[in-house]
C-alpha cells in the first residue's frame, strides 16, 4: 500500500473502525424505508458537494472548505450505511476504491488487501500528486455525479447485493477521494471531522458529560450543585400574568410576563437558563443574578460572565422559544430527533466561550429537558423546579396547597391628575 512520508504520523483511523462507529448513529437502521431514505440523503449530500464547489476553476477559500469537507464527510457517511444496508463492508468498498484508483492514476497495479486505512489513499494521493491537473476537476466532479445517478436507479437494496454494485460503490468512494484531493483535501480528516460531528450528536454508549466548568472554584465562585427555583404565577391589576421566582423565599430577578400581546407562556422562560445549568454547568445569567461571577479571574469574570455572555444566552433561548413555538414547544420530539440544524445554529452563537466545548448531543439534552418542564409549568401555573448538577437533571413538582400564597389581584386605582379636588382626602386620592 501507499504510505507516504507525510501521512504516515498521522492518525491511522480504519475504514473498519469508522463504520462501526459511524453505524451507531444511524437513526434509519431497522426501519422499512431505511435503503432509500439512506441513499436519499446520499444524493443529497452529493449535490451539496457539487453546489458548493459549482465554480470548479477556482480554489477554495477557507469557509468553503470547511463546508466541502462538511459534505464530503456527510457523504461518506451516507455511502457507508447504504453500503451496510447492501450486505457489504466499507473495507471491501475500499479494497474496491483503491483499485479503481490505482487503474485511474495509472499506478503500478497490485491488489489490496487487509484492513484499509483513510491514511492509504492519501498516501495514494500524495504518490500520485502530479498526475491530478487541475483542469481534471470538472470530469471527476462529473464522475461522481453520474456515478450517484446510477446508485438512484437502482430499483431495490437486493440489486445492490452484487459484484457489479460493488464495483459502483467502490466507484463512487474513489470519486470522493479524488474529490478530496483535487481540492487539497485529506480524506482521513474528512472522516475524522465527520465522526466527530455525528458522535457529538449521536454519541457512543457510555459517553459521559463534559466535566463542570467551574470545578476548579471556591464553592463560593460556583454554581450550587443542587437547588430549587420556585415559580409563582400571580395576576396584575390588569389581568395580566406575571411569574415571580422564589430561591430559598428569596426572590431572584424581575417579574416576568409574556411581553406578548397572545400569550405564550415566555414567562416562564428562565426554566431554559436553569436546563442550561443541569445539562451544560452554564448559565452568565443565573450567574449574574445569583452574583456567583468568577471574580477570582478577572478574565473570566468579564468574558465568560459579563454582560455580552449574557446576552448571548438570553438570544440563544429566545432564538430556541420562537422556534419551539412553531412545532408545539418539542411536545413531538424525541431525544436524538431535533433538527441538527437548530444545535449547530446555538453551538455557532456560543463560539469562542467556555460552552462551545460541550458537544450537540448536551445541547439537546438541555433544550428538550427544559421545554419539558416549560410545558408542566404552564399546565401547572407555577411549580417547583429542582436542578441537580451531579445528576444533570432538571425535574418539576407541584407546589403544596398550603405553601401557595395568595393570588394578588390588586384593586384598580383611580387616576387623578394634577392637584387632588378638595372633597378628596389622600387616601381616597
């Protein structure tokens, strides 16, 4: 095999390895529609690639990069579980790919054998580097996409069972490494950024939550590891709802109303700030309001919780609760099924702080968590919600009959303006 100088130190991830853990974040495995649905998005991922790289004659800047590599990366994964889904390993499709490379590259034919590794067809590449002109770019982006028209016409996952299909599969894998390197791409990265990207959406079993953020604090700098906000719905003179929050009989904060003219239930809305806590150890705003700021690090104090963080989370629950509001406030969504565009939305609005470490699959956890116990509150009107760090759990309970205060109603006052009439006392004023 082909292993250059260059490649040679780098991670050795195999085509064995990466579909066991690439497979356990397939979500269609089992299911009827499993074959097409897979190779749907195939297709899709293909015409991402071409869309993004539609200006073939021209290098790449560094965004369009990292969305071709996003792509190619989704691609591969795709190819791998329809390649499943056919009775057939991603190493007999690379066993497969390689000697189709070796044929196109005019390479000194050997048959491959044993275990592949991405590090082989960069290495492939890297022997073959003055053979890839660049006015090539346009046939192999073509290849690929006439080689993906062929994976749709097949009619059922029983054609693809062949020595023939085989033979399209591996096609289509050496078209992406070609891909890869005609745009200065290493396909070992490709495929090591795409596990990174699903496991830190679907993760691996056992994986365990990121470590707290302020472990290394004086208690008196953390948040606490457990404790309980109680939330009280009270009415306005005008009817209105506002929620009050309680910590201990200590209020926190501002009362809070919909700030909505068809009530939504945004009153309720520093539940999130408190999923955050659970799922994430994060949360400037309750920091701020609790006045647990990291002052021991004055930079930290003022990048991580200052006033921009702040606001920065306020946007990311306010971005989340609108678009909760069009799909029921998640009432549907099952763990591992929200919109990966969503998480990766708020992943990007939290970059370059401490949170940006926690991987997707935290994030929803939070999301789903906290509009679960939004939706109780509601039903409830108020209620006690109870967050446990070490648990990294959020929990909601009723609060007692005898522990619930009046409902104020205060009574309308009169409005009088300028100086009170002499038949009016001050009181009655």
């Amino acid at each position: 095999m082909f292993i250059s100088d260059e490649v040679a130190s780098k991670p050795d991830l195999s085509l064995f390895e990466y579909q066991e853990r690439a497979s356990a974040s397939n979500q269609f495995r089992g299911t009827p529609e499993a074959f097409n649905q897979l190779r749907y998005g195939f297709f899709g991922e293909v015409g991402g690639i071409l869309a993004a790289i539609k200006k073939s004659k021209r290098d790449l800047g560094p965004a369009e990069q990292a969305n071709v590599t996003e792509e190619l990366g989704d691609a591969l994964w795709y190819l791998t579980t329809v390649a499943i889904e056919c009775n057939h390993s991603l190493n007999e499709i690379g066993l497969t790919a390689l000697k189709e490379l070796q044929r196109r590259l005019e390479v000194e034919h050997t048959r491959p054998t044993g275990n592949v590794t991405f590090n082989e067809f960069d290495g492939l590449i890297a022997f073959c580097r003055s053979k890839l002109a660049a006015d090539s770019r346009t046939a192999t982006l073509c290849g690929l996409g006439s080689h993906c028209g062929q994976l749709m016409a097949v009619s059922s996952v029983e054609d693809l069972g062949s020595h023939s299909s085989l033979d399209l599969l591996g096609s289509l894998l050496a078209d992406m490494v070609l891909v890869c390197a005609q745009f200065n791409l290493e396909f070992a990265r490709v495929a090591e950024a795409n596990l990174q990207k699903f496991e830190s959406r679907w993760p691996r079993e056992g994986t365990a939550y990121r470590p707290l953020f302020d472990n290394t604090y004086s208690e008196l700098e953390q948040l606490p590891r457990r404790f309980t906000m109680r939330f009280i719905e009270l009415q306005g003179p005008d009817g209105v709802p506002y929620v009050i929050q309680q910590m201990k009989g200590v209020n926190i904060g501002d009362r809070l109303t919909d700030n909505r003219t068809q009530p939504d239930g945004y009153r309720f809305h520093d539940v999130f700030h408190l999923a955050y806590i659970a799922h994430l150890g994060w949360s400037p705003v309750i920091r701020g309001l609790l006045k647990l700021k990291r002052k021991s690090n004055p930079q930290v104090d003022r990048d991580e919780d200052g006033a921009r963080a702040m606001i920065i989370e306020e946007g990311i629950a306010t971005w989340i609760f609108n678009h909760a509001y069009r799909h029921k406030y998640f009432t549907d969504t099952a763990p591992g099924k929200l919109e990966y565009g969503v998480l990766k939305q708020v992943r990007e609005m939290v970059k370059g702080y401490e949170v940006y470490e926690c991987p997707l699959w935290q994030w929803e956890k939070a999301i789903l968590e906290g509009f679960k116990v939004f939706r109780e509150l509601c039903q409830a009107e108020g209620g006690d919600v109870t967050v446990d760090m070490n648990d990294r759990s959020i929990t909601f309970s009723e609060i007692k009959d005898e522990e619930k205060p009046a409902l104020l109603v205060l009574p309308k006052r009169k409005m009088v303006v300028g100086a009170v009439p002499p038949h009016m006392n001050k009181e009655e004023a």
